[in-house]
C-alpha cells in the first residue's frame, strides 16, 4: 500500500491525499460503506460502482467468520471473488463486536471466548487467530484485534483495557509480519488508538500505535455515546501525534457534520452504518438537509429526492413517489433510499476533497455543516 499526500489545507488540517491498493486506486477523504456480510444493504453492487461511486468497501470479521464461514472464503478465493468486487476492501477485526455483544462474551488475557448471535455456538477469538481470519477473507486492509470500551466507562477501565489493547496489536504484528496473503496481492495492516476519552490514554496509545510504523493508523472507540466535542477533542489530540505520510482512519463516524469536523481535524478515512440504517427508516441525507421521507408534507412534492445528487436514481424519482413505496411497504423503497444516503456521503467527501485542492475549504465546511444539520 502506498499513501501519497497530495494536498494540506491551510486553514485546518485537512488533506487530500491517494491511497494505492492493489486492487486500485482510493482518494480521500473517503467514506467506506458497510458491507457487514458481503454485501452493502439493499444495495447491488453495480449502484455502488455506477451510482455511488464508492473505491472501498467494508466487511466485518465477526459476521464472515460465522457465515458463510471460513471454508466457503477460502473455496471462493476470498471476499472479493465471493461477491464479485474488485475493488478495495477493508475488515475490522470483530473488535467491535467484542463491545457491542457485551451480555455473550468473556474478555480474557487470551483473547474474546463469545457466543454465536445465529445458532448459539461458543468461539474463541485472538489476535493470532483473527489475523488469520482477515487474510483468509482477503481484504486489503485489516485491523488490530482489540477491545472497544464503553462510554462511559472509569479511568481504571479504559487504561487497563488500552493496556491489553497494546498487548494483543504485539501479537497481531507478529502473526501478521509471519503470514503471507493467500490470494496473491498485498494486504496492509492498521493499528487501532483507544483509550476512550481520557487525554492522558489516548495520548499513550497514540505514541504507542505511532511507534510500530505500520502502513496506517486507526482510531476507536469514539462514536459509542460520548459527546460530539468529546469526539473531536480526542480526534484533534490523536491527529497531532500519529505520523502525516500515514493515513488516519477513524472507525464507525458518523454523521455528515462528524465527518466534516474531523476532516477539518485531519482524519482521512470513515465508515458507518447510518447511511443505509436510517434509509430502511425513511430518513434521508440530502444536499439541502435531512428528511424523514414517511411525513405527509412530502405526500404531494414532486420535486427529486435531491436534484443535487450525483446518483441518477435520486434525480428521477420524487419525494411524493419514495414516500408511497415507504408507506405501501415496498422493498424498493429502502433500495431507493439507501442509494440517496450513501451517494449523498460519497458526495460529500468528494466535493471535501475538491474544496482542500482549491484552498476553499473551511469556509465550505463552515457553510456545509450547518446546511446538512438542518432538518426540512
């Protein structure tokens, strides 16, 4: 992998920059889909290349590893065969899951002992073994195996965890480094900061992470309940440690006004599941604001959904007409919708990176964050 800095604002730290894969090309800011089993929801995959333009996907280990399983990946010869993309990927380590599966699993020196969510089964989970997961996934970038700590969480919690955190990314390296790929194309590794909302934490990771000068770094445990100011006080704080010839990833964020504020912070990755979960609710991200398409004052409105989106789908179909699928119970209606939020946020970033190349974009930003947190 190959990071290559293009532009730096000067009015903030946001850049543009390129990351090069072998399966292509990535300009940042980026914002990944969730493709939490292989697939993107209620999204074709031709959407995501023709009407999206998404360049990088995400999987989750936790759910690929249960099912379709390991077998079946390694048969396929990995996720982008699998599921016919040849474009990036990248998977998280189940890191997540370890936090959000808090009532079915057990968190040891060893690793995360938990219980299957489909069928009720006991697996265990280790920074070896997860290395081992996310190779025979395939994905071009995989993460650290670590734990996510709740917000809030005490003082004593949250550096004892950081602290095994660290433990387990020395092991995940020395699997890592001792493995090769096994689908003949190069995978990168990212460390992942914690520490969750202590200064002092999050500063330790944040060396701690620099200092094993891997090919990019990653940001967690923010997005879990804690104050946007708090967000982007630890963003700030880690951005101004971790390397600048590196990229800065910042895990599950988050809103288009989150992703706007830690652009201006220096952050050139994102991925979240909003974009398609309150889609299949009928609430919508346009260029004008947020809506929630099932009111009745949309009942009558002819005009596009956003005449302002790059996605041909959100400029042919009205309002009036996504509102009757979502009240008629229609499947298309959250295909439809979905298509709308993650063009809208792939947009967004885009035209982010534009501003920073023109020198323009804190203005922009200013203007743009207080235009996507209105609600119509």
């Amino acid at each position: 992998m190959k990071f290559n800095l293009l532009h730096k604002d000067k009015l903030s730290k946001a850049r543009a920059a390129t990351i090069e894969t072998d399966h292509g090309v990535i300009e940042t800011p980026i914002f990944m889909p969730v493709g939490t089993i292989g697939s993107v929801k209620a999204v074709h995959f031709k959407e995501l290349e023709q009407e999206i333009h998404a360049q990088i996907i995400l999987g989750n280990t936790y759910h690929l590893y249960l099912r379709p399983g390991l077998e079946i990946m390694e048969k396929a010869g990995g996720l982008h065969q699998f599921i016919g993309w040849n474009k990036p990927i990248l998977t998280d380590s189940g890191g997540y899951q370890v936090y959000s599966l808090s009532g079915s699993r057990k968190i040891k020196e060893e690793g995360v002992k938990f219980q299957s969510h489909i069928d009720g089964s006991r697996h265990l989970f280790t920074p070896e073994n997860v290395m081992d997961i996310q190779r025979t996934i395939g994905a071009d970038i995989i993460m650290a195996f670590d734990e996510c700590t709740p917000y809030p969480c005490s003082y004593k919690y949250a550096k004892d965890s950081m602290h095994m955190t660290h433990r387990w990314l020395d092991r995940c390296i020395e699997r890592f480094d001792s493995t090769e790929g096994k689908y003949g194309y190069a995978q990168s590794f990212f460390p992942i900061v914690q520490g969750s909302t202590y200064k002092d934490l999050r500063l330790e990771s944040a060396e701690t992470i620099a200092s094993k000068n891997r090919e990019g770094n990653a940001i967690g445990g923010l997005s879990v309940g804690e104050p946007a100011e708090e967000m982007y006080a630890m963003s700030e704080l880690v951005c101004g440690i971790l390397p600048e010839d590196k990229p800065r990833y910042l895990m599950g964020v988050g809103t288009p006004a989150n992703i706007l504020e830690n652009i201006a912070l220096g952050i050139d990755m994102f991925d979240c599941v909003m974009p398609t979960r309150n889609a299949r609710n009928g609430m919508l991200f346009t260029s004008e604001g947020f809506i929630n398409i099932k009111n009745k004052k949309w009942e009558s409105d002819f005009s596009p959904i956003d005449a302002n989106s790059s996605a041909s789908t959100s400029k042919l179909h009205s309002k009036a007409y996504l509102r009757h699928l979502f009240i008629s119970g229609e499947r298309l209606a959250a295909q439809i919708a979905s298509i709308q939020n993650l063009s809208f946020y792939m947009d967004l970033v885009q035209e982010a990176r534009k501003q920073i190349i023109a020198g323009t974009f804190r203005e922009w930003k200013e203007k743009m964050v207080l235009k996507v947190s209105t609600r119509l």
